[in-house]
C-alpha cells in the first residue's frame, strides 16, 4: 500500500525570486517499530537539529532566505506565505511546508490566525 503526505514546497528560481510547489511525500507501508504492526512510512532524511517555535497573533517577518534547508510542520495557527513574486499560501494547523529558498529574495511570513502560531522546524542536511 502507498500514499502520500501533501508538502508545499518554496524555492529560489534561477533568476532568485521565490516560487511555490506543491510536492508530496510518498509513503509505503512497511515494518517501522516491530512487534508493532507495519504503518506508513516515508524515506528517512538526514536531519541535524530541530527546533519548536511560537510566533504571537500579529507577527510578520520581512523578506528573507530561509536560513537553511528546513520543514516546518504547524502544530496551531495560521500562517500566510509570501513569495518574492507576490504568490500568497496559507500554512495551518497539520500542514508540512518545506523550505528551500536558502538563496534569492527569499519570503515574508505572518501570522494570520486570531491566536499565535506553532510550529517545530527540523533543519534538514
């Protein structure tokens, strides 16, 4: 059995505006923790650090590169994406949203939700 995990995907063109894509994650069915019975599961990838954040009801973030290349996955709130271009998404609550405009003119973030936003970040190698 195969299914997949739906990621928005935001990364620098060679001109180094930001562009979105909407990608998946397959996931196979498979024996991940035995005795337990096998459940879905996606490739594994190298991970260096995590972090977890709380962005307040309000907060915006100017134009910037992601730091490095990283998922977020939005634990509450909401979160409106921009892109250099102008492209607007939402990113709440249970979505994956993978970051990989390390270079270019980068995104702004706000927190659209009427409470804060929270999120874990894994930074990916």
């Amino acid at each position: 059995m195969r299914t997949g995990k739906k990621v928005l995907r935001l990364y620098a063109d060679a001109a180094g505006d930001s562009r979105f894509a909407d990608d998946g994650v397959t996931l196979n069915l498979q024996e991940f923790a035995p005795p337990a019975p096998p459940l879905l599961v996606s490739t594994a990838e190298a991970a260096s650090r995590y972090v977890l954040m709380r962005l307040p009801a309000g907060w915006f973030g100017e134009p910037h590169a992601a730091p490095r290349r990283q998922i977020m996955f939005c634990l509450a709130g909401r979160l409106k994406v921009t892109t250099s271009t102008g492209d607007t998404r939402i990113v709440e609550t249970g979505d994956a949203w993978l970051m990989e405009d390390t270079t270019g003119k980068g995104h702004a973030t706000e927190v659209i939700s009427a409470g804060d936003a929270e999120a874990v970040i894994i930074q990916l190698e």
